[in-house]
C-alpha cells in the first residue's frame, strides 16, 4: 500500500542474524588488522563506513537517515558560520577599544590564547603525519610502541575539531566582556579554560581517550625524569616540546597572572610587575625543554657508549646561551649590551641554527652530503612517505635552514614584544617540526626494517648451517 510502513523481507542481506558482525564492525577490523593503517582514508573512510552502517539498518530506519555526505556538508558549514561569528564579534570588541589600549588588549588576549591555539595547530598537523605514515604503510605504532587502543588520525582530527571551536570561542567571549565592561566576567574567560583543559588531562576515569591521555603523560614524566633507558617516543616528544618552547614560556606567564590575579589589566607592562618582561623564570622555562634532550642524551651515551650521543647533547647545549645572553638585556646597562653581549648573542644564534640544520639533515634524516636528493636510480633507501620526489627534499632542506636560522629569534626573549611576528615565527616552527617528522619516522622505520631484514638473513644462515651439520646423508 502506498504511505504503508516499508519493511525488509526477513531473509534481506540487510538485516543482521543474531550473533553475526555488522557490515561496518567487519571494517573497523580490517583497518585494524588486514588491511593496518592504510585502510584509514580520512574523511572519505567515515563516509563510506556511514553509508555501510545505513545499509546494514532496516529499510524504515535508512529511508529517514539524512545521507552522511549531505550531513558531512552540514557540518562544514556550521563550522564556517562559527567562524564568522566569532570573527564578527572579536573584531567589533578590538574596535570599541580606543586606539592608546588596543594594541596592549591585543597583546595580553595573545598572551593568554596564542599558546592553545598553537597547540590546537600542532595537534591538526599530527593527525596528518598519523594520515601520511598510514597511507605510506609506516607502522607508526611499532615505532612509537603503542598499544592497540591508540588514537588514529580521525580521532585526533575530532579531538583538534573540538579544541578549534573550545578556544576561539573562549577567546572571543574574553575579548567581547572586555571591551563591554565586564571585566570580572572577562577575567575568568581564561582560567576557566586552563582549568578545563587541565582536569581533561589529570582526569582519572575511563573517558576522553583515558589510554592516550597517561600515555602522554608517562611519556612527559620520563622526559622530565630520565631515570631509565630512552625510548624512541621519549626523544621524539621532547624534540617537539624544543619547538613548543616559546609556547610553554606563555603559558608560565599566563599561569603567573591568574595566579596573582593580574588577568584583563595590562600591570604587566610594568618594569617592576612579577610577571613582566624582567621575570627569570622566562629564559628558565624558555630553555627547559632543551635541558630535557640533553639528559636524555647523556643517559642515552651511559647506556649505549656511542659517541654520537655527545655530539647530539652538544647540539642542545648551544641554545643556553642564545637564550641566557638575550635575557641579560633587561639586566645590564645598554652600553654593556650593545658593544658586548649582542655580538655573543648573535655568533651563539649562528652556532646554533647551523649545528641544528647539519644535524637534522644529516643524522635525523639521514640525507648525508645531500647525495640521496641526486641518486633515485636506485631508490632501495630513499623516502616510501614522499615517492622520492628531488624536490620535495630540495623544499624540506631549504626551507628547514631558513626556518632553523628564524626559530632563533622566538627564542630570544627581548624580541618577545613583537608578538605577532613571534606568533607567526612560532607556526612556522610548528609547520617545520611537523615536516621533520615525516623525514625522521621514515628514518626510524628504515632501520627498524633493516634490522629485521639482518636478522631473518642470520636466522635463514643459521638454519641451513644446522640441517647441513645434521644431515646423515654425506657421501665421500
């Protein structure tokens, strides 16, 4: 009858028998098992798993369910509607401010947002690596020794997704009570965001990826504390935290105006503020993460005895004095700084950008002399990731050496003031780490391979050695 209710014969291939998988269980498992990581298409790979996920449901149930690239669209768009919105209100609150105090009302909401919002970037930019090393066939979770409840690409997108909303729109609330008044409402716009994304962190029940949250924090607890012997992910994650160094030196300065309930004032302009620009605890955090790596070197030549790993602490050791000699001009005469302690800083920034480049080049990507960029007749080594493409490697260096001799200005702390120069050199820091670890995951997997590959050949050496030494066939 026609408007009747339309039902599935009950031996449709639609409809599930009890017991049985569904159609998108059955794909779930093949990405995880049959098929590893390359199976993960991004987006597309949630669409057709919706679309099989509609057909395996009653005809009544599919026939209501809006199609999910239609839905996909809806989304997007709702998104770029945010967007707009938040833009449209944070600017008209910039432009209520008057012209003497919007710059310095700029300058402290950056304070406060630039550093989520950098890692917000940072965490988008890892949901592509984890793309990338699945499509190439890269088993990053080898690698990295994750284990099977580890976070795909998808599910960092969805959790960078959310934190693009969270703290635009945090921002955008902070910027808007301000320029209204509202300055107690404004004030708590930032710490209750740190506080929330604090207790997401240290959260202890089985919720919000509970797995990858104490493997990131295991993880930073033995960068601090490296008491045992270093693992692949353990140096990888601090190299990263090098680049986020700027990042955590806000987030010091933040953390110290909400403490001492300096938010929405700009007190800390002040020469005598506590967390103003002559604080020491800036250059110290500032050059933490890079003392992190150094340990973890020499723990590294404690264990292992090889050479390389003192050269490499040496690397890290070279950023101290850019960053010391940059933050002794809030404490010398100008004189002093000018015909003196510049000229160190500069040579100590030249030091350190070119030790960085050499080493980047030739050790964590293994590119020695650049010869691999001119031999791809025979590519047995070169990069499974980029196809060896002559010039994706010719872009990766020159623009890792440019990159290597800016990231020295951000860690100079009394060229902070810039901010959004310092913002913008920031991310591109970000965009160089997150092309640098295509380079050194592909450099890890290569040896992770070749080793195996040694290995399976002494085995196979081995065991024809003893089925020659047992057999009772010989004949003279």
């Amino acid at each position: 009858m026609i408007g009747s209710l339309v039902t599935a014969p009950a031996n449709s291939p639609h409809l599930r028998k009890a017991g049985s998988r569904t159609v998108v269980s059955d794909l779930e498992y093949l990405s995880g098992g049959e098929l590893g990581n390359g199976a993960e298409d991004g987006p597309m790979y949630s669409v057709i798993a919706d679309e099989l996920k509609i057909a395996s449901m009653p005809i009544s149930t599919a026939a209501i369910m809006p199609s999910p690239i239609l839905l996909w669209r809806f989304k997007v768009l709702l998104f770029f509607i945010w967007g707009f919105i938040c833009c449209k209100f944070g600017w008209d609150s910039v432009m209520r401010m008057s012209v003497d105090l919007r710059d310095l009302f700029l300058y402290e909401a950056f304070l406060y947002y630039n550093p989520l919002l950098l890692v917000t970037m940072m965490v988008w930019l890892w949901g592509i690596n984890l793309w990338v090393f699945s499509q190439a066939n890269v088993n990053y979770t080898k690698i990295f020794d994750l284990d099977q409840n580890h976070l795909t690409h998808r599910e960092i997108w969805k959790c960078a997704t959310w934190m693009t909303i969270i703290v635009p729109t945090s921002m955008t609330a902070y910027l808007y009570l301000y320029s209204h008044g509202e300055v107690s409402l404004a004030a708590s716009q930032p710490v209750l965001l740190y506080a929330a994304v604090a207790m997401v962190l240290i959260f202890p029940f089985d919720i919000f990826y509970l797995s990858t949250r104490f493997y990131l924090l295991r993880t930073l607890w033995r960068i601090v504390f490296p008491l045992q012997a270093i693992s692949f992910s353990d140096f990888f994650l601090a190299d990263i935290l090098t680049s986020m160094s700027k990042v955590f030196s806000d987030l010091e300065r933040s953390v110290c105006r909400m403490v001492h309930r300096q938010v929405a004032t700009i007190a800390w302009f002040e020469a005598d503020s506590v967390c103003g620009s002559h604080s020491v605890a800036i250059p110290i955090v500032l050059v933490l993460p890079y003392l992190f790596r150094l340990f973890q070197c020499l723990r590294q030549y404690k264990d292992t005895g090889e050479r390389n790993t003192l050269l490499n602490a040496l690397k890290y050791s070279t950023a101290v004095p850019v960053i010391f000699l940059s933050a002794l001009k809030y404490h010398v005469f100008p004189e002093k700084w000018t015909s003196f302690y510049r000229p160190l800083w500069l040579l100590s920034s030249v030091l350190n950008s070119l030790y960085s480049f050499y080493w980047d080049v030739t050790r964590d990507w293994d590119l020695s002399s650049f010869t691999r960029i001119f031999k791809f007749s025979k590519p047995s080594m070169v990069s499974s990731l980029l196809y060896a493409r002559k010039w994706v490697y010719v872009w990766v260096i020159g623009s890792n050496l440019i990159l290597r001799c800016t990231w020295t200005y951000k860690l100079s702390a009394h060229l902070r003031h810039n901010y959004l120069t310092v913002f913008a050199i920031t991310a591109l820091e970000m965009l160089r780490r997150f092309q640098w670890a295509f380079f050194r995951v592909e450099n890890e997997w290569n040896k992770m391979n070749s080793k195996s590959n040694i290995q399976l050949s002494m085995t196979e050496i081995g065991n024809e050695e003893d089925k020659l030494l047992t057999s009772s066939d010989h004949h003279v």
